[in-house]
C-alpha cells in the first residue's frame, strides 16, 4: 500500500494528478488535506466514488504545506509497511516511482531516494545519490518512506523553503533506517506550476 499525502491548496491540479496515479496504481490511498487557503473553484465531485480518496480540512497558519503533512503523521492510521509519499499538488506521479513501490526486493528498505527533474524539462536538478539525503541535496518529494519511519516525526512549520531539507536530515539520522539511492529513476517536482 502506497499513502500520497497531498497539501491542497491547488484545486485546478486535483484531475491532472489523480489521473496520473490511478493509471499506474489500484492499492493505494490519497489523502487530500486543504489548509486554510485554496485556489481555483475546481470540484472534487468526480472523487466522490473512489474510496481511496480522502478529504480533510484543517485550519492552517503557514503556507508551505507542513501543517497538512503533520497532519497525516499524527492523525491517520497507516501499517508499518506502507509506504508514504508527500505529493505536493503541483507534482505528478512517475512510473519510476510506482514500480519501486512495487518492486518486492524494497520491502527491506525504510526509505527510497528518488532524483528529481525539475518541471518537464530533463535537467537533473537533485541527484539521488549516497548521501544525498539531506539540506540542499533533496526535498520532501525525493523520497518515499515507510509509516513507520515518519510516524514519531514532526515536520518543522517554519516559513522558509529549506524545512523540506532539514525534515530530510532528520529522517536519514534515525537509527538504523536503511536507505535505498536510486540515481537512475526519477519523480517531477513543479511540473504543474510552469509558466507557459
């Protein structure tokens, strides 16, 4: 089972991203989590009948998404093998990253670390390498980790984009977590907020 956690904030992204996991993936969960701001007037009515989609609003004070993460962490229930994966609403889902999911030999890892490329260009941007798991080298969209590595953590709300990084850090000191680096598989991150 794969848990995206999605901060809301973007509704006019909800369709393009949707569709992007349900053609990849039956067993997963989408937890779609609004704070106390959104955009677009978009509906979620066509969400109404998959039950692996689930809606949660909470009162919000920073914009960065990390309030809705911590929500998750401390609030919903997942098993200790479920993976997680913090789907920002301006990112899609890969095949790279459903088919390490689903690959049987990761069972033995607590964390992937996936490359990223920046919007839909092929610039490598974040190398998912061997001690790339930290401050500047990754954000919360490089990796996907068990329920059972994130369930006593917090993700500090401070107003400033390095959190991501710091949150990364911390994860990667946890004791005994066994990280997989996957250099040569990649998600997209922003793909959704181009100017064109």
């Amino acid at each position: 089972m794969i848990h995206f956690i999605t901060p809301l904030y973007r509704y006019n992204n909800v369709k393009i991203i949707y569709s992007s996991i349900i053609h990849q993936i039956e067993n997963f969960k989408w937890h779609l989590i609004e704070g106390t701001n959104k955009i677009g007037e978009e509906t979620l009515d066509f969400l109404s009948n998959d039950t692996r989609v689930f809606y949660y609003k909470i009162p919000t004070i920073y914009p960065w998404g990390h309030e809705q993460r911590n929500y998750f962490i401390t609030n919903i229930q997942a098993e200790d093998d479920d993976w997680c994966y913090f789907l920002d609403d301006d990112n899609i889902v890969t095949h790279d990253l459903i088919s390490e999911v689903g690959n049987i030999e990761n069972l033995k890892y607590d964390i992937m670390l996936f490359s990223q490329k920046f919007g839909l260009t092929e610039i490598k941007r974040l190398h998912g390498k061997e001690g790339h798991m930290g401050l500047n080298y990754c954000d919360i969209g490089s990796f996907t980790i068990k329920y059972s590595s994130i369930k006593n953590t917090l993700i500090s709300p401070v107003s400033e984009r390095c959190s991501d990084g710091y949150y990364c850090t911390s994860i990667s000191q946890i004791n005994n977590i066994k990280i997989k680096y996957l250099d040569d598989k990649f998600v997209r991150y922003n793909s959704l907020s181009l100017n064109f």
